[in-house]
C-alpha cells in the first residue's frame, strides 16, 4: 500500500543530520511518554545506522498528523512532539539526499518512494510505502538508515543535550546551567535539544520550563531561535540558582565588567545582584568597587586579615547590594556593612601614660599647655585618653587619629599621633572642636568651631 505524504514545502536548507535529529528527537519522546528503557543509536557490520526506540511503535497514520497538543502539554518535556510534521520533513530530506531509510514496528514496516499523485497522474510525490511487518513482535519503532555516514550522524546526535557531553553544573525549576565544556560558544537547549548557539555567553543553558515566547519562537526548522525568545527563561534560571559555584562564575566574570570584556549575562542587572548575594551566604566576602579598592586600601587590608574573600563590583551594583540581606537573611556585606561589623565589634585599648615612651610623654605633658592656648580646657571635655587602636572613619575607611565621645566626654586620640607635637596638638584641637561644637566632620557648624579655634589659638599664641 502506498500513502501519500503530500509534503507541500521542502526544507531546501536541510542536510542529512536534521532530518537524522527529528528521528531522534522522536525517539526520546516516545521513550519520554511510554517510560522506556533508552533509545539506542547504533551501526550494523553492513555499515547501516540505526535508531530504535522501545514505544508504542510507528503507525502509518502518524505520518499523516501534526504533533499531538494535548499529548504534548501532558508531557512538557518533550522535544518536539511524537512524529507528524517534523517526521515527514525528514523523510523528504532523506530522499532528496539520496538516503535510504527503512521503518519497522509491529504494526508494519514502511519504506518511502516517489508515485504519482492519486487522480493526477502527471504528478509526482514522495509517498510512504507500506508493508507488512517483517517483524511481528518487534517493541517499539526502528530507523535503519542505508548511505548515513558517521559524520551525518556524529551531527546530528550533537543537537541533542544527552549526546554532547555537556555538564549539568546547577539545575532549577526552569532548567540547567551546563558547562561550556571548553567550548568558545555556548549553546542554548530546550528540553534538551539545541536551537540556538551565543557566541559572548558565560554558559550553555537548557530550558525546561517552556513559555509562550518560546513556544512561538520554535519554528518548523528548530534552529536559529532569537534570543529574544529565550532571554527570560535564562535569566529566570540564573535568578534561581542557589549552588555557589555559579554564583562563583558570573562573579569571577563581572570583575570585567568595568573594562567591557564580561559575557553577556553580566549585563544583566540582578542576575548581578543575585550572584553576590549567594556568595554572600556562602562565605566569608566583603563587595568592592575598583574605587573602593584604592580608596580604602587600609581597611581592605583589614579585611583580608580577617579572612574575607574580597569580591570586586561595579558602581552599579554596589548601590543595588547596600544594606539589603541575602536569600538566608544576613546583611551584604559592601564596605559601609563591613566598617560597621569592625566598629560594633571594636574595642579600645587604652596605654597609661607611665607606659608611654620617654618622648610620647613628653609630647602628652603638653596637653594642658595646648589647652591654655584657646582659653582653657572646655569643661565638656572630662578626659584625654591614648589609645593603641581605634575606631574606623566613616568618610575615608581608615582608622581615626582621634575620637570625640559626647557620651562620656572623652577625647581618644590613637598612639602614633604622639610621634611629635604637631600631630598631637593638631588632633587635639581637631577633637576640641567636635566637643565645642557637638557637630560632625564635614559640617559647616564643625568647619566654623574649628575657624574660631585657630582664631584664638593664633591670637594667644601672637
């Protein structure tokens, strides 16, 4: 029996291993939806491939449906649908590159032929010619291709995910973030068959979660999809990631961001944000710009003491990241967050003037002298106390040469500042302002208070 495949349009553009990759693809559907042990892709000694799968087995009448909808919502993980449309696409590329092909079940084996058209005998079409089953009791579907060569079917298993060697390195609700496995171009998968390739992604995805967009975008030929089309679902796929090792990668990478060399997925905003709060959650990291890494060079070197890993950002993110948590609820830890821990934690460590140098104390013993010259020393001012340590600045990261506490009227000035009698008094005063004036640095009432110490002190002094 002969059955007309009434094939309207040939894909012109297709070679032997997309007509090979349908059949596979099919495969692995049947095997998906029967729940089947695994396709197997093999050559015989005559030098002939085949692809069996162990299903329902082909019928002639699938050669005349389009893919099965509500089979294939049912069963969301299919690659392109039990047979129809894409099968019959196949079968023409076969016989227009000269491709021998033989499918058997038991419920028939069937050969393709060129026939007159029924009722016009001046046309000629590829036609399905059907026979009785040579094997009776054979499980499932077999492919036996005749002029297949090993490249045409090396290319086409390499569409599919499970042939290629490609790496799982976290899976989501939306799909897999693979390894480029040394690859210069990643590649994009849907339910584990390749339709697109990126040639500036980090890493390979495969879509499982598939939307509208997508669906719409999965043309009859199944490849060059745009990356309109998928650019959400990877991106939802990153968002979802909870491993460290992918936060890793895109961190690692967003270090270029800043000289433009970063892959695209470091374009995007919280896939950014994302990456540095799971890293956030995994370790001991502190987030940096390149500025910050100049600017607070003291307070870097601190942190590294402490043993933080320090992560570097752009400005972008660092805004992004400030004072927010992680997904398990612990501060981000930018600059500003890690001056503070350092400050909440601190604790001064007080040196008696007996236990100073012969020349710290000598500077020290002009403490009331300093004092005389502005008028005496305020009366909100009880003590002045040295100390080996100190408090971290908040404008400029470092350790501070003197503090004023309101609380306890004390002024706290750090040891090394008793090197000679100019840093002293200099930071004496400094701190005597803040207590005169009971404002901040960087403060018009501070810069005034300060104005009128040297005022007066210039004038004693004169």
């Amino acid at each position: 029996m002969k059955f007309d495949l009434n094939i309207e349009k040939v894909l012109e553009d297709w070679g032997v291993r997309h007509g090979l990759r349908e059949v596979i693809a099919n495969a692995l559907d049947e095997q998906a939806l029967t729940t089947t042990k695994d396709v197997e892709i093999s050559k015989d000694k005559a030098g002939r491939w085949h692809i069996r799968d162990y299903g329902r087995g082909l019928k002639y009448e699938h050669l005349t449906q389009k893919e099965n909808q509500q089979e294939k919502q049912s069963h969301p993980d299919l690659v392109v649908g039990k047979f129809g449309v894409g099968l019959k696409d196949a079968l023409a590329t076969f016989d227009r590159r000269k491709i021998n092909v033989l499918m058997k079940s038991r419920h028939g084996d069937i050969t393709i032929a060129k026939s007159s058209k029924h009722g016009f005998d001046d046309i000629t079409t590829l036609h399905a010619v059907i026979d009785d089953p040579s094997e009776p009791d054979l499980v499932g579907t077999e492919f036996t291709f005749e002029g297949v060569t090993d490249a045409d079917m090396a290319a086409a298993k390499d569409f599919f995910l499970r042939f290629s060697g490609d790496k799982p390195i976290e899976t989501t609700a939306y799909g897999q973030v693979l390894d480029k496995g040394g690859r210069k171009v990643a590649r994009i998968y849907i339910t584990g068959l390749r339709v697109a390739e990126e040639e500036n992604f980090l890493c390979s995805y495969n879509i499982t979660s598939v939307n509208a967009a997508i669906r719409k975008a999965l043309n009859r030929e199944r490849t060059n999809v745009g990356r309109t089309a998928y650019t959400e679902r990877v991106k939802a796929i990153l968002l979802d990631c909870k491993q460290q090792q992918v936060a890793q990668l895109l961190v690692n990478d967003l270090k270029n961001y800043e000289a433009g060399s970063s892959h695209d997925e470091l374009t995007w905003i919280d896939v950014q944000v994302h990456s540095c709060k799971l890293l956030n959650a995994a370790g001991k990291v502190i987030f940096l710009t390149p500025a910050e890494l100049i600017k607070a060079k003291d307070m870097v070197d601190r942190a590294q003491g402490d043993g933080y890993t320090v992560i570097t950002i752009p400005e972008s993110v660092k805004y992004r990241i400030h004072d927010v948590t992680d997904g398990r609820g612990k501060p981000m830890r930018d600059l500003e967050a890690y001056a503070a821990e350092w400050n909440e934690s601190f604790e001064f460590q007080f040196i008696n003037e007996k236990d100073l140098t012969k020349k710290e104390r000598d500077v020290y013993s002009q403490t009331n002298t300093i004092f005389r010259l502005i008028g005496g020393r305020p009366k909100v001012v009880k003590q002045i106390l040295i100390s080996t340590t100190m408090r971290i600045e908040a404008f400029n990261h470092r350790e501070a040469a003197g503090i004023w506490e309101a609380g306890t009227g004390r002024i706290i000035i750090k040891r090394d500042q008793l090197k000679d009698l100019r840093s002293y008094a200099g930071t004496l005063l400094h701190e005597t302002a803040h207590a005169t004036s009971g404002a901040s640095d960087i403060s018009e009432e501070f810069e005034a208070e300060l104005t009128a110490l040297l005022g007066t002190l210039a004038k004693n002094t004169l």
